[in-house]
C-alpha cells in the first residue's frame, strides 16, 4: 500500500504519452495549400520568437529568485537550499506547459482551416484534438512534476519518518517552491501573452475593421498577422502555463493541510493518506479526462450551428466530471480512515467525500452562471446588443452593467461551496474541495484551448481567401470557443478563491500565529491595501494594453498612408513590423505588475510593526477583491465579444434587422474592443495573482515565524493538546491511544 504513491508520477506519465500520439495525429493532417502554410508558418515564427524573447528575460528572473530562495533556506532550519532547485523544476515545467500549447495550436490551426472545407465536424475534430494535446499536456506535466518531486524529496528528507515529524514539514517546505516556480512563470505568462495579443487586437479593430472598413483578419491590414500570434501566445501559451500553475497550488495547498491532519484510527498508508489523496485523484482526472474527449464528436448531418459544437463539449467536460467524481468517491472510501482532524475540527471521511461533491458543484454551477452571461442569445449578450442601437456609450455602459450584475451568482454559489466544504471536513475540506474541481482540469483545458485554435484557423481561411463557407464554420467554432474560454476562466477564478482560502489556512498553520484579528490597526490597514492590489494590477495591465495598442494603431496608419497599393491587395504589408511591437511591448511592461504580486507579501511580512498577522489581513483583501475583480472583467469581456459576433449573422433590434458595418455592430466593435483587455490580459490574471501572493506568503512563513519567536516545539505543544481534547470528547482512555495515532 505504501507504494500507491508510485502510481501518481505514472498517470501523468500515461498523460504525457497521450500527448505525444495525438500531436503525431494533429501533424499528419492536410495543412492545405501553399498560401495557408505560407500565413501559419508566420503565426508559427511570429509566436516562437516571442516565447525566445519572454524566455530570455524569465531566465534572469528565475536564477535571481532561486539564489534568493537558497540563502533565505539556509539561514531557517524548517526549509532547505534545495527549494531553489524545486522553484527552478516549476518554473522550467511551467514554462514549457506553454511550449507544448503553443506547437499544439500552430499545427492544429492551418489543418482546422483545411478540415473545414469539407465539414464542420472534421474541423472540430481537429481543432479540439489539438486543444486536447494541450490539456492532457499541462495536467500531465503537473501530475508528474509534483509526484515525482515528493517522492524524491521524501526520499531524501523523510524516509522513515512519521506524518508530523519535522522532517515531513520541511519536505512540504521545499515542495511550496515548485508551486512558487510555476505561479511565477504563469504570472508573467499570462500578463505578457494578455498584452501582447490584446495590442495587436486592439491596433486591427480600430484602424481595420472602424476605420479602413475592411474585415477582421483581411490580409491587407498590417496588424492581422501579430492579432492570429496573439492568440497562441496569451490564450494558449499564457492559459497553458496558468492552469498549470493553478493544478499545481491546488494540489500542494491540500497537501500542506494534509500533512497537519490528524488521524484516528487505522490508516493503511500510515498517516499518509490526506497527502497521498489530493495527488491520486489529480492523476485519476487525467485518466478519465482522455475518456471525455471521446465524447466530443458531432455527426455531419448536424448543420453549420453553434448549439450542436457547445452540446458535444459538453458532454465532454459533464462525462469526465461524472467520471472522475465516482473515482474520488472509491478512492475516499478506501484510503481514508473513519475519523480525522484538523486544527481541532473533527470529520469523517464521508465528510472528505461530501467536501469533493461540493467543489464539483461548485465547479459545475460556476460554468453554468458563466455560460448564461457570455453566449449568444441569452438575456445578458441580448441586453448588449439592444443598447447598441443607440450608440457606443450605451453599448459601453451595457457591458460594465452586465459584468458587475455577474458577480452576483457565483459569489454566492462560491460563499455557499466554501461554507458547505467547510461544514463537511474542515479546513481541508475546502482544500480539498479545489482539488476535486481541478481534477477534470485536462478537460476543462481542452476545450479552453481550441477555441484560439478555431479564431486563428478562422483567419487563415480569410487570409487565403478560402470558400465563405469555410469561414462560416469556423466562425461557429470560435463562438462557442468565446463561450467556453469564458465559462473555462470562471471556473478557474472560482477554483482560485478555494485554493487561496486553502493556502491561507496553511500559511496560519506554517507560521504558527494562532488566528488574525482584524481589530488590530495594523492587521485592518493591510486589509485595506491587500484589497487595493488587484485593483492596481489591473490598471497597470490595462494601461499596457493601451499604450502598446497606440503604438500599433500608429504603425497600421502609416503602413496605409506609405505602402503603395496596399488597400488594392497589390502592396505587401510588412507584418513583421507589428510583431515586433507587440513583442516589444509585452515584455517591458509585464515586469512591473509581475513583481507587484511577488514583491509586495514579503514587504508586509518583513516590514517592522506588520508581519505574519498583518501579511494574513493583507491577504484576506486581496482575495475578495481579487475574486470579484476577475469575475466582473472575464464576463464582461465575454460578453462583449459575443455581442459583436452576434451581428456576423444578424441581430433583430426593434423589428430591424441589423448586420456587419451597421451602425450598431460598429457600437459593438467599440464594446468589444473595451473588453478585450478585461477578458485576455487583467482578468484572467487575478486568479494567478491572489494564488501567487499566497504561494510567496506560505514560503516566506517559517522565516517569519523564526523571527516572530514562534518556536516549533510550541506547535507541537500545541498538537499534542489538540489530540488530548479529541480523545476526551471520543471518550477514549489516553492510555489505549499511543498505537491509534500513526
């Protein structure tokens, strides 16, 4: 039984052996004629030579860190040097998570694009197969990444030693710093990719599709080549290294509670096993994730409509749910003993059980809300495209009113899923609760991924001037694919609240404060600013995307007043030039709110008369606020962009019908342009953002801890009571309990 450990590092490695078949499968397609492959490699190039660039000033940043990490380890006898190293392994692994999307994305794009010349379920087969490598990709990686660090690291630290020995805290200790390492790189991923691809969106739209009056990704406009790169490199590369990131905090936060919980009774894996839970169901997601994908088909008598693509998805991501939940639920049964407890909080494992069930429906009434307020047809997306008709300010103040009505929803189904998981198992229910939503995350990623995939097969097709219909259907791919990069980033912000609720009871637990009272000024004042960083990070973000997106619309402007010939198709424009300042810009202006998020916890918790409580109070505010934040500007932007898509068929407005070029879709381009930056660049961040902070705080704890005189022995004092008062209420002899506790 001891070695049921073992299996985890092997599921991701089945994973990863899934990818590498099915990106065999996406390579062998037919990727069209010479002008298709002419754009892709483009996109292709334009797209590396980016991740080269990002890389390259990552590289710095991830060496100064870990020698950083080191000297602050060696100095605290709870942690060790070694979690330089982990840091440096999460960051590499998160980093190329967003490698294998992005060569994932660039072959399956031309080959979407040439399916959907003969049917549109060829072209969802290739574009989510492509989408599909990503997602296995990513959870693979982490799966593997995570697993097989804890068994070496408990290997070299704690091979024999017991649950809440101090040799399993500091393995614990040097696992926080491969999920610092992934955070990190997602942030900076995420924030860079959003910049890049929301600068060269922006910079098309409004000198393309407003001024020049020519379509989206019309050869002719300059900008259409760095708009098709951005898409890989924010959505695909940026959301690849994100949930990577995210999986891996999820896991590690029920690992960290794990490891405090206290067992009663016979435990097969001998205390082990609220570790070893989190880290198998997280490999059985995987599993039953590549069984989902199975699911995702549609016949060729389906028609050319959205409906029949969002059903079979779908059933995709609900057969891998239902799947993956009846797992968790066997693995429970069987691993967990009858009673536990944390912190003084007893549960059952049929409370673990119930804790899973929560997340899950959390998880699922998450995408369901978000759904509603982000796909066409539906009252929000409607309300929009009604306010349109009266002009751009309407149409602006609409989607601002939807996006703030729809945070109503999810927080209550998100305060209710933290209270219920809570009721059932404690702390580590609520942990665990994020781990049961994340399971399914290689299927959630999947269907996240081919909706890029889908727009930029879209603007291949235009690009080379294929038949309308092609265009047509990969149109409807990329609506449904707006819907679920929505409902996907919903789901992953809601998974974030619980994941940092989860890490901020560990960094309680890891700096031995005994609770934080916010009537303290100091802990009440770091409430404040903790509330006030989401909403800086999001002006900076959002102020990057305005500048680079000047710069761009200036360039497109003087390629149409210079070139000779260009708006006749005669003239070449010069693509490169748009690459290079969307690339440019990206990388400068992504540093500074990077290093807001990594910065500022470590200025709250080392500066004198703050500390470890006031760091707790500043993390509280930011979590709230960091929450709401992303919900409002995710479901804002998408709706938005599904406003504007509305018009490519016709919208009805007051017994009118209104098309492309109307005065209305133009109302509606301006909407959309507004949120492009809330849905790709600042929104989808928060959700790093609060986890990152939480990441930097658990490991900065037990530093603080040693210099805040908290001296580990107290702790111990402290479990030892915990343990007296749970065998008194049991009504056990304290003499007959010495063997009961593992």
């Amino acid at each position: 039984m001891d070695k049921l450990i073992y299996l985890v590092p092997l599921m991701g490695i089945l994973g990863l052996l899934y990818t590498l078949v099915k990106f065999n499968w996406v390579s062998r397609q037919d990727a069209g004629n010479d002008r298709m492959k002419e754009i892709s490699n483009y996109i292709a190039e334009g797209a590396m030579a980016f991740l080269r660039a990002e890389w390259k000033v990552l590289g710095y940043f991830v060496v100064i860190v870990a020698i950083l990490l080191a000297v602050m380890a060696g100095a605290n006898p709870h942690s060790h040097w070694s979690i330089a190293v982990a840091f440096v392994i999460g960051a590499v692994l998160s980093a190329l998570a967003g490698f294998i999307g992005m060569k994932a994305a660039t072959k399956a794009n031309v080959r979407t694009a040439q399916a959907a010349r003969s049917s549109l379920s060829r072209a969802l087969n290739v574009s989510f197969t492509g989408g599909a490598v990503m997602g296995v990709g990513v959870a693979g990686l982490a799966v593997f990444g995570l697993g097989g660090l804890y068994i070496v690291l408990k290997h070299f630290f704690a091979p024999d030693a017991a649950v809440n020995s101090d040799e399993m805290i500091r393995t614990i200790e040097v696992l926080t710093g491969f999920s610092l390492g992934a955070e990190s790189i997602a942030l900076f991923a995420r924030v860079g990719g959003g910049i890049y691809t929301k600068a060269a969106d922006v910079g098309a739209d409004l000198v393309g599709k407003v001024e020049a009056g020519i379509p989206e990704d019309d050869p002719r406009n300059p900008a259409t080549i760095a708009d098709n790169v951005g898409d890989n490199v924010g959505d695909v590369a940026g959301m690849g290294a994100d949930l990577f990131g995210s999986y891996v905090a999820t896991v590690l936060a029920t690992i960290v509670l794990g490891q405090e919980t206290q067992i009663i009774g016979d435990d097969s894996l001998g205390g082990f096993s609220p570790i070893v839970l989190p880290m198998l169901i997280a490999g059985l997601g995987i599993l039953f994730s590549i069984i989902g994908t199975l699911f995702v088909r549609i016949s060729d008598t389906a028609g050319i409509n959205t409906s029949a693509v969002q059903k079979a998805l779908n059933m995709g991501n609900w057969g891998s749910m239902v799947l993956t939940a009846i797992a968790a639920a066997g693995l429970v049964y069987w691993l967990l003993p009858e009673q536990l407890v944390l912190r003084g909080i007893e549960f059952t494992k049929w409370g673990v059980l119930g804790a899973i069930g929560v997340g899950l429906a959390v998880g699922a009434l998450m995408s369901i809300i978000t759904e509603y307020y982000t796909a066409m047809g539906k009252r929000p997306v409607m309300s929009i495209i009604k306010q349109s008709s009266t002009g751009h300010a309407t149409n602006v103040i609409g989607g601002l009113a939807i996006g703030m009505e729809s945070t109503f929803l999810p927080i209550l189904v998100l305060a209710g899923g933290i209270w219920g998981s809570y009721e059932c198992a404690g702390l580590y229910g609520v942990a665990i609760a994020a781990a049961g939503m994340m399971a399914t995350t290689a299927m959630q990623l999947a269907i996240d991924a081919f909706g890029p995939i889908a727009d930029n097969a879209g603007g291949i097709a235009e690009m080379s001037e294929l038949p309308p219909d092609v265009r047509e259907k990969t149109d409807v791919l990329d609506a449904v694919g707006n819907t679920t990069a929505a409902t996907g980033k919903g789901f992953a912000i809601a998974s974030a609240a619980l994941t940092a609720l989860a890490l901020f009871a560990a960094f309680v637990g890891v700096s031995r404060i005994s609770g934080i009272d916010i009537y303290k000024a100091n802990v009440l004042a770091c409430l404040f600013v903790g509330g006030m960083i989401p909403f800086i990070f999001s002006s900076l973000a959002i102020r990057a995307v305005g500048q680079a997106a000047m710069a761009m619309v200036e360039e497109v402007r003087r390629q149409f007043r210079t070139i000779p010939g260009i708006m006749e198709g005669t003239g070449k424009p010069e693509y490169d030039k748009c690459v290079a300042i969307s690339t440019q810009a990206s990388i400068k202006k992504m540093m500074l709110p990077g290093a807001i998020a990594i910065v500022s916890p470590i200025i709250i918790g080392f500066l004198p008369g703050l500390g470890a409580e006031a760091l707790g109070g500043f993390l509280a505010g930011a979590t709230v606020s960091g929450v709401l934040m992303g919900m409002f500007q995710n479901n804002a932007g998408g709706a938005w962009d599904n406003a504007k898509k509305s018009f490519e068929k016709g919208v009805e407005i007051n017994g009118q019908i209104y098309y492309k070029k109307s005065e209305p879709h133009k109302a509606s381009v301006t909407g959309d342009t507004v949120g492009d930056p809330f849905k790709d660049t600042s929104g989808p961040s928060m959700n790093i953002l609060i986890k990152l902070m939480s990441i930097v705080s658990l490991v900065i704890a037990p530093t603080l801890a040693q210099l805040e005189g908290r001296a580990p022995s107290e702790a111990k004092n402290n479990k030892q009571e915990i343990k007296k008062e749970v065998i008194a209420s049991l009504g056990q002899n304290q003499n007959n309990t010495t063997a009961e506790y593992k």
